[in-house]
C-alpha cells in the first residue's frame, strides 16, 4: 500500500508501520507489574504511547510485541479499553529486545521502502514533531533515531577507575523512534540473528549492518520509564503539558 500525506510541511510517499516493543519485565521498578502497565496519570504507560501514534497522520499500522501471556491483557485491557485504532498486530516477545523486534519485523507485511518506526513502549511522553523529523529523516537518508545531547561529563571505567573522559559535546542519548526502511532493516536483523550479534538498540544493529544511521534532536522529555524516579519525572511532565493545553 503506498500512501502520500501532508503533515507540518511534510510529504510522505511511504507506509510507515511502528513496531512496539512492550515485553520488558521492568525489574528495576520493583513492582511485580511489568512496567509498560504501570499508570501515568491514571491511565497505563503503554496506552499513552499508543495513543500518540494512533492519532500521527503519517502513522498507517501499529504492531504490539508483548508477552504471550500478556496478549488477551493488551488487547482488552489496553487497545479496547483505551480505544486505540491502527494496531493490526500482536506478537509474542522474545527472551530479549531484540528478539522481539525481530518477531515484530517477521509479523510486519511491509514494502521494501515503507518505512519502519521501533519505539520503546515505555517512552510515553514522545511528541509528534519527534515522529515528524524520524520519518523525514529516514526518507533522507534510509535510518535515523532521535537522540539528544547529553548534559553530564561522561566518564569511562573499568573496575571502579576512571579510565577516560569521552568529549561530552560527541555524545548523544540515543532514543526511539529509531526509523528505517524496512528491507534496510529487516536484513540488518536477520544477518545479526546469524551471526550471533546483539545489541541493544536499532541502530547499534545497523552499525554493526555496516550502513550510516543519522541523528535528529529529540526531545529530553521523551524519557524511558525504568525506575520509579522516572515515573515521578514523567508525571511531573505530564502535568505541566495538560496545564499548557488547558492555558492555550
């Protein structure tokens, strides 16, 4: 299918798919639910993330990668409670990210050109421009992430010493969306599954692919839920973007 929309000055020619990884334990949060379920201003981590991509106009499909006994939870649970249209698919997760990225790429019906997106289902706080520049960028140049520059000093250590000090201003946090085209992306998975390489982004997976992936500025509150200090951070967030609306 090839579609051709019009978004803030963009024009996509391409079907864009967004694969969700949400089969993370979340162990570092210390509750016994996993972590893309937790809530976020009364409603769960993962629905706000979908609900972002659902409502993106450049966004055709949505594929869910979650646990296999999780699937009836997120279905009924998450896409029908939440009313989040455009998920044509749930895959079973995999022992690691990348597995399961994997099995999302294996459950994705996808031309050689459409783009895909991979996006954490535990960054909830993602903004549409962050999407917008993602897709821009892979039309450019076949893979881009989002990323900010990081704003502390760096250090590298081995056995509890600093062993240097990475120039600060050649570093980035690398964030999702991670964007590709989807044969660039699939081979890159496929060829690393052979070859016993694992990673744990994307792009990490294209470098080692050989293949350059550009860089967009993201946005520092497009965080990763991972302890319970995020989720504090992120409500905080939250919070500030519902009375930006309410004031606008």
């Amino acid at each position: 299918m090839e579609t051709t929309t019009a978004y803030q000055g963009h024009t996509y020619d391409s079907k864009v798919v967004v694969i969700i990884p949400a089969a993370g334990l979340g162990q570092r949060m210390g509750v016994s639910t996993h972590k893309q379920y937790l809530c976020l201003d009364g409603v769960p981590i993962l629905a706000h993330c979908l609900r972002t991509f659902a409502a993106h106009p450049a966004i055709d499909e949505i594929i869910i990668v979650t646990h296999a006994d999780q699937l009836d939870f997120c279905r009924w649970d998450i896409i029908h409670a939440y009313d989040i249209d455009k998920v044509s698919t749930l895959a079973r997760g995999g022992a690691q990210r990348q597995d399961s990225v994997r099995n999302g790429l294996r459950a994705c019906q996808c031309s050689a050109d459409d783009i895909i997106l991979i996006h954490d289902g535990v960054r909830p706080l993602v903004e549409p421009e962050t999407i917008d520049a993602v897709i821009a960028g892979v039309q450019e140049h076949d893979a881009c992430i989002a990323a900010v520059p990081v704003k502390d000093t760096l250090k590298a250590v081995q056995d509890g010493k600093i062993e240097s000090t990475p120039e600060r201003s050649r570093m980035w946090a690398a964030q999702t969306p991670q964007g590709f085209r989807c044969n660039l992306i699939v081979n890159a998975h496929e060829q690393a599954l052979a070859h016993g390489f694992s990673a744990t982004d994307d792009a990490s997976v294209l470098e080692w692919y050989g293949h350059p992936v550009a860089v967009v500025e993201g946005s520092y509150a497009n965080l990763k839920i991972t302890t319970p200090e995020d989720l504090t951070l992120a409500q905080a967030i939250l919070r500030e973007r519902n009375i930006q609306q309410e004031q606008a």
